[in-house]
C-alpha cells in the first residue's frame, strides 16, 4: 500500500472516532439541558398553584385575616 493511502486511511479512523466522540459529547449536552429545563421550568409553573392553595389553607384557618 502506498505510504499517503496508509496515512490517509490513519487520519480518516481519527476523523470516524472524533466523529463519534463528539456526537456523544453533544447528546450529553442535550441531555444536561432538558434535565435543567425540567429541573428550573416545572416548578415554577406549578409554583402559582402551590402558593394559591397554602394561602387558601392558611386564610382559612384565619392566620392571613388576624
């Protein structure tokens, strides 16, 4: 085999592995957001509600009206 051919097939195996090392760094990436989205984004929407039923607890047990 010629010596470019030989060389050429070694860096395209580094291309093919940097390749594929780099989609797997990007679906961590992926990942990591939708997990911080989730972790930040849910409960703040569920937060109004949280917060409208303890003060509905408390108001009914006159503790907000003294």
């Amino acid at each position: 085999m010629d010596p470019v051919q030989a060389k050429l097939a070694e860096l395209e195996k580094k291309i093919d592995a940097l390749y594929a090392s780099a989609e797997q760094t990007r679906k961590y990436f992926l990942w990591t957001g939708i997990i911080t989205l989730a972790v930040i984004l849910l409960p703040l929407l569920f937060l109004p509600f949280v917060i409208s039923q303890l003060m509905s607890v408390y108001g009914d047990m006159g503790i907000l009206l003294q």
